[in-house]
C-alpha cells in the first residue's frame, strides 16, 4: 500500500512513498550538498580576505617599523625612540621580550649600566 500525499489543491501531481523516495529526496540531498559547497566556498572566499588583509597589516607594520623605528635585536618585535637617550628595553607588554638594548647599535646593554660605548 502506498501512501499519498497531495502538495495542494492547484497541483496536479501528487507524491507517494515510491516517487518521494525515487524523487524528491535525491533532488533535496542534491541541493544540500549544493548548498554545503557554495558554504564552503564562501567561507574559503571569506578565509582568503581575511589572510589578504592580515597580510597588508603586516606589510604596513613592517613599512611603519621600517620609517619610524627598529626591530628589537634579541625578539624582533617593533620599537620606537619618541626622544632621550639610546637605551630601550623592549616592552613586554607589547609581545616583546623585556630585555634592554642600545637604540643605535643594538648591542645588549646591561641593567644598571649608566653608559654605554656603541662599537
């Protein structure tokens, strides 16, 4: 025995458990799966600008370093001079690795040291 189903009254054809099976369902796992892949290329899209963009910051941040400061030369983390003498301790709380270091030669300079001979 089958069963009927009828969409509406203005639709001539009908559904029964063979066609639903033989029909309907594969016709609605094809569309998931379309679905599923147009997902996944959006999101491959969306992953792909959001590495562009990352990119660019990191392009910009290395340009700006580049213009207006040093890299720490034990970390490699971007530091800036705004004005006084050349000792810097690269900032912790910025990623950087706390320790101090001459501006201008990037020699170590040692923690309680009041001077220092750039070589």
């Amino acid at each position: 025995m089958a069963l009927t189903l009828i969409i509406s009254p203005n639709c001539k054809e009908y559904l029964t458990t063979n066609n639903l099976k033989s029909e309907v369902l594969p016709s609605a796992h094809s569309q998931k799966e379309s679905i599923s892949k147009i997902i996944d290329q959006i999101k491959a899209r969306e992953k792909e600008e959001s590495e562009a963009t990352a990119r660019q910051i990191d392009a910009d941040a290395e340009a700006w370093v580049r213009t207006n400061g040093k890299r720490c030369p034990h970390c490699n983390q971007g530091i800036q001079r705004s004005m006084g003498c050349d000792f810097m301790m690269c900032s912790l709380a910025a990623g950087g690795c706390g320790k101090s270091f001459c501006y201008r030669c990037g020699k170590p300079w040692e923690r309680g040291g009041v001077s220092h001979t750039c070589v």
